[in-house]
C-alpha cells in the first residue's frame, strides 16, 4: 500500500519536485511550436520532473495539437485530462486518433482525470464511450486522478469519479494496472530510485549458492536490487498464473476441451501490426541453439547463422554454476571479449572475419524456481532471475553497440502471462532508464493452450514483439499433458513417426505463420538436432537429407528462419532459405491467407499415422535415461545416437511412457505397456549402458522410474524435482 499511496498522492497533487519552463527542456529537441490557428503556444504552464516523466498542464486545444510531436518526443510523460478530448467528437476524428498514436508509439501516457471537462454539461456517463476506448488501446498507459482540487464549485464527489473505472475498464487486471501498477512505475518506482539509495536489508536477500568464478562480478549488490524489484513486483501474479494453470488442466480432466476465445475474436481479426524490427533481427533465416557454456558459446557465435539463441532453459541444467557461469559468458558475449582455452590446450575466441551471431537470450519459463536466490524467505522466479541479470549487465551495452537486449520466451500457456513478460520489460526499461521498445521478444508456442492464443500473445507483447516460434517435442509433451485423460483418440505413436506434416502438428504451423505475417511479426521454423558425423558419411548424407528437407518445407511454407543445433548444419539451412528468399532478409510479405485452421484440426491427433512399437518403448527408455544422466552430471544438451538433445526430450520420452500405460496401449508385438513392461526395459537399459553412462546412471534410471511410471493420475513435471 505504501507504493499506491505514495504514486496516487503525486499523481493526486501533481506538483513536479523541481520545476523549469519545458520551453527550455524542448529547444534542445525541435522548433518552436505553434498550434494549428497559427499562434504561438504558450509553454508557461507545462513543467518538467526532476525524474523521467513530464506531466502536461495546458490548454486542451494545445494538447490536441500535439500529438505529431508527441510521438517523437523523447521523455516518458503523462497528458492530464483524458487528453481533453471531446466526448461529442466521436472516435474517428483526429485529435482522438492521433492520442492513440501516441499510447502505441510514443512514451505517453493519459490520465484519467475530470472527464466534466471532456463532457460538460453533460452526465458523467457520457464520458463512458472514451474511456473505454482509451483503456481497449492501451490500459498500461492509464492512470487515474481525482483532479482534486479542481473540482466544480469543490461539491463534486471524489468516490462517483472513482466508480466511473469500473464501467471505463470492467476488467480487474485493467484496473489494477491504472490504479497501482502505472502510477508506481511511473512516480514512486522512479522517483524513489532516482533520489534516494534504494536498500533492503541482506537478510532479504540471500544467495545460498556456492561461490562462483567471478560470481561477484555478477551478484552485484545492484543487479540483486533489481532482481528483488521484479520479485516483489512481479511474483504473486507469476504465482495466480500458475494456478490458472491448474484450473485449466483440471477442467480438461474433467472433460473440457480447448478452443479459440470469444472474447477476444477482434484482436485475432483486427490489423494491428507488432513494433518493426530493428536492423540486426530482421534476417532471421538460421539460427543457432545452444546452451551458454563457454566454448560452445564461440562456436555458436562464429557458425555463420544470423542468431545465437543462448539457452538458459532446456539446454541448461539449472545447477547454480551454470545459472551464474552462464550470465558471466553471457555478458563477455556481449562485449566481444570472450575467449576459452581448453585443459588440451587449444584456443577458442570469435573470430574476426565471420559475422558474430546477434545474441538472443532464453531464460527459463515462468514455472521454474531459483531456490539459490532468496528473497523475503521465498525461491526467486527463475525466469525473473534470469532475464534481470541479463537485462542489468548488458542492456545498455547491447544498445550502445547497435544490438538490444533480445529474449526468447519459453512455456508460456495464455495471453496473460505474455502480459506479465511485456509488463516486466516496461518496469526493468523504466527502472534501468533503457528507452522503452528496446526489448524485443520471440515467444516459443510449444504448449497446445497457447497455439490458441497466439494472436493475444503477439498482441499483449506488441510493442516488443518480434515473432514466434514452433516447436515440437515440447509440444508433443504439452498434448499429451493436456489430454491425459482423453482416451485413446489422443495416444501418439512412436515420438520419431510424429512429424512436423502430420496433420494436427501442420495446422499448427500454418496457423503460426499465417497469424505471424498478418501481424508483421517473424514465423520461425523448428529445431534441426542432427549432429553430423564425420566418420560415417553413409550416415550423415541420409541424415543431411532429411534436414534439407525439413528446411525446405519450412521456407516453402512462409517461415522467415529456422533452427539448428550444430554449426555444420548452418549452410545447409541458409541454402534452403536462400533459394526462397534470395536478396530479401525475410518474407513478411506473404501472407497466407489460404490457411483456415480449426480448433478441431489443430486437435486432430486420432489422424496421425503410425503405431507404439517395442522399438519404440525402448528408445524412449533409453534416450530418456541417457538424458537423465547427463542433466544429473550438469550437461543440459547431450549428443545422444547423433542428435543434440535438451530437457524436451526426457520430457517426451517419459510422458509418452507414462500415456501408453495409463491407456493400456498395445505394442506391434501384441504386447500391452504395462508398468512391469516397462520396469523390465529400464532395468536391461541399465545394464546395458553400466559401462558408458558414468557415475549418475543410478540415479537417473530412478528418477527416470519416478517421473514415468508415477501412480497418480498425473504426468509429474521434472521442474518439480
């Protein structure tokens, strides 16, 4: 409360901390400026703050002059009145469609305040239209005011302004944003952090990690500030969102089914576009994974794709080493001055004749902990902590070399918690004093839930949007976690006979693309895992063909890049992406409006072809212990029968296992999976791999056991463990 009291008490007073002409603000900026009847403004009554916010107090027919300008101005600010925009001038006239502009483009914001003097002598409810209409185009750029006391003849109750929100935005999340959220980033979470030393006792914040090798130079006293400024903002709806999880999951137990949302048809129809690229994102057509390990971090660097996806999530075994160690390759990355040289000698640094990927960087999704970082007696968010130590050390940096601080969001399930990733960009910009829009964003759809909500998600994120992703074994994982219960018309096959052209997995894709260039936004294609063999080239040109020819489908299809996980499958991807592109960085242009995809066909799992075999049963056994034996020994991305493999394969391998139990599938032996059957595989996998999975294959045939043949009508998450 001492935040809403303190931002309402400033945005209720608005008197500036140290005042100067903005005339004197502005010559620095542009010519002086006149309003439409050809007259000088008079700028005497608008002032600026000593914190990075003016607040505009002149006359409306000043204001409704401004919004050319307005949108290039390079300050946050806020227009007082509800832009003193005419309730009887309707919603196609200028004035009010130039204020929009400035919530979409620039660095406004509105408050909501005396609408008597948009509406006069009329009944409040007049104003309703309007206000709505502000809080559709922007709610976090709102903030409300009684405009006490200026109120008419001081009779005016203060309480029937404030009941006027709920019919402007009925929404509570809309509401909160207006009332506490806006205001304390805007006054108190700025005014604060620029006047006085913002401390927290350390008891607050405690990192039990272990230390690690220039660890200081990264968990400075600063950047864990900042981390418990997100923590605190940000984690208790983190924590509703995850319920809202479970309430879903637990309505599709019960029956429920997914589709598209009513409510919001218009933003899934409507031609608004995300914010354009800036220069470095907008040739995307390989892209390289990997996790943030020093030397793979140059490799990945040097291997000629467009972009390093440097992966903090299912590349990486969330052991504390690797979340710090990673955050220090990171911030070297950045700066061009990694190096490594290995215990046989040999050396490793970027090299100066090939393009450096541009960094794109993933954390972890918003289920995860941080149990090594404390705060208030509570587990960080993990995401949290590893998008704010990335965002403090390097963003400036990025953008003082031309680049920006760029992510890839993971295991997002709704609209919702894309909200909450584009609410936490705008507190870290404000807070950081980065310009706003900096941030671009890429979303991973690889849950089923989301793949209805794509539209939402780009269009929560808009103003830092920059495309999305398709996955796949993720995907795979997140349907059959969704329709555990569903009976056999959603049991897959052998995960290596689900491929990206069976037909629920390609309305999928086609939706993506179609939705992503519609809205100016890039569609990027899935993973290439092959690692190539250069001992068996017999091996490597089947393997090279079926990469080629996935490559060649996704371009085909519209996608503006691809994937891939090893440095030697970058020419292969470019070539195909450059027989369709050509000259062109991208093919945003082509819309695919011949796709129409269905909530049915994107459901369509009884139509994929294939069967459960034993080959099957025992791959996915043992892939999934190897895996587990590598994430144990801290590798997140192992090279396993040639393939490069993270997180989403144990995901897969042991989900899959456990839906073929619980449905009583039947092998092509006649065998029906059972959980002796499957014990017995696991334990002749073990033996057969005693001599080449190292110390950790005890415990990751255990845990293997554990998180697939769990009784409980559930598939257990790994996260958990």
């Amino acid at each position: 409360m001492r935040n809403q009291a303190s931002a309402n008490a400033i945005s209720e007073i608005g008197t500036p901390i140290r005042k100067t002409t903005y005339s004197e603000s502005l010559k620095a900026r542009t010519k002086p400026w006149r309003t439409a009847d050809g007259g000088a403004s008079s700028w005497a009554g608008l002032a600026v703050m000593s914190l990075p916010c003016t607040p505009f107090y002149t006359p409306g027919t000043v204001v409704r002059d401004l919004p050319p300008f307005l949108t290039e101005f390079e300050d946050v600010f806020v227009i007082d009145h509800m832009g003193y925009m005419k309730a009887s001038d309707g919603f196609t006239a200028g004035p009010f469609q130039g204020l929009i502009e400035v919530l979409h483009h620039g660095y406004g914001h509105i408050k909501l305040s005396g609408p008597y003097r948009v509406a006069p002598g009329q009944p409040l409810s007049a104003t309703g239209p309007l206000g709505r209409a502000l809080v559709g185009a922007r709610s976090d750029r709102l903030v409300w005011g009684s405009d006490w006391p200026h109120l008419p003849d001081g009779q005016r109750d203060t309480g029937e302004l404030l009941d006027l929100l709920a019919d402007w935005a009925p929404d509570a999340e809309d509401r909160h944003r207006i009332l506490v959220e806006t205001p304390d980033r805007l006054f108190f979470a700025h005014c604060f952090s620029a006047h006085t030393e913002r401390t927290y006792p350390m008891s607050e914040i405690a990192v039990t990690g272990k230390p690690v090798e220039r660890g200081e130079e990264i968990l400075t006293p600063q950047a864990l500030d900042f981390l418990a400024h997100l923590h605190r903002r940000f984690a208790a709806r983190r924590d509703e969102l995850l319920a809202a999880r479970g309430e879903r999951r637990a309505r599709l137990a019960a029956g429920g089914s997914l589709d598209f949302l009513p409510e919001t048809k218009e933003i899934r129809e409507s031609p608004w576009q995300v914010a354009s690229a800036p220069s470095d994102l907008t040739d995307r057509r390989v892209e390289i994974t990997g996790p943030t390990e020093r030397k793979m971090a140059i490799n990945a660097l040097n291997s000629g794709a467009k972009v390093w996806l440097a992966d903090l999530e299912d590349a990486n075994t969330p052991h504390w080493h690797n979340v710090v160690s990673g955050q220090v390759n990171l911030y070297d990355a950045v700066r061009r001055q990694i190096s490594y040289t290995s215990p046989e000698g040999k050396h490793y640094a970027l090299d100066p004749d090939v393009p450096t990927a541009v960094i794109v960087m993933r954390p972890r999704g918003w289920h995860l902990p941080e149990r090594h970082v404390q705060i208030d007696g509570s587990a960080a968010v993990g995401a949290l902590v590893d998008f704010g130590l990335y965002f403090f050390h390097n963003a400036q940096e990025l953008l003082a070399r031309g680049s920006g601080p760029y992510f890839y969001l993971p295991k997002m399930e709704s609209h919702l918690e894309a909200r909450l990733w584009n609410d936490v960009f705008t507190e870290a910009q404000g807070y950081l004093d980065v310009p706003y829009g900096s941030v671009r964003a890429t979303v991973l759809i690889e849950t089923v839930p989301a793949a209805f909500e794509m539209s939402e998600i780009l269009y929560e994120l808009r103003d830092h949007a920059s495309g999305l992703n398709a996955g796949r074994w993720d995907y795979l994982f997140s349907m059959i976690k969704c329709f555990r219960d569903a009976g056999e018309g959603f049991v897959l096959p052998d995960r290596d006979g689900v491929a990206m052209t069976v037909p629920f997995m390609r309305a999928y894709t086609e939706l993506l693309v179609r939705t992503c260039h519609a809205h100016g936004a890039f569609a990027i294609g899935g993973m290439a895992a092959v690692i190539p063999s250069r001992r068996d080239p017999e091996v490597n040109a089947t393997a090279l063909a079926k990469v080629r020819a996935d490559k060649r489908r996704e371009a085909g299809d519209g996608f503006d890049g691809s994937w891939v996980a090893h440095p030697d499958l970058v020419p292969v991807c470019r070539e195909e992406f450059d027989r369709v592109l050509g000259d062109q960085p991208n093919q945003l242009d082509r819309m695919r409006d011949d796709v129409s995809t269905t909530a049915a066909g994107l459901l369509d799992v009884a139509s994929t072809p294939g069967a459960a075999t034993m080959r099957g049963l025992r791959a996915a056994v043992d892939v999934g212990v190897r895996y587990l034996a590598s994430w144990l020994a801290g590798v997140g991305a192992a090279a396993i029968h040639n393939l490069m493999e993270d997180a989403a394969t144990a995901e897969i391998s042991r989900s899959q296992l456990w839906q073929w139990v619980h449905n009583g599938t039947r092998l092509d032996t006649g065998e029906t999976v059972t959980r002796e059957l499957v014990l017995a595989v696991l334990a002749e996998t073990r033996s057969a791999l005693a001599e080449e999975a190292g110390p950790q294959l005890a415990a990751a045939c255990e845990l293997f056991e554990q998180v697939a043949l769990s009784g409980v009508r559930r598939v257990p998450d790994l996260a958990g463990l």
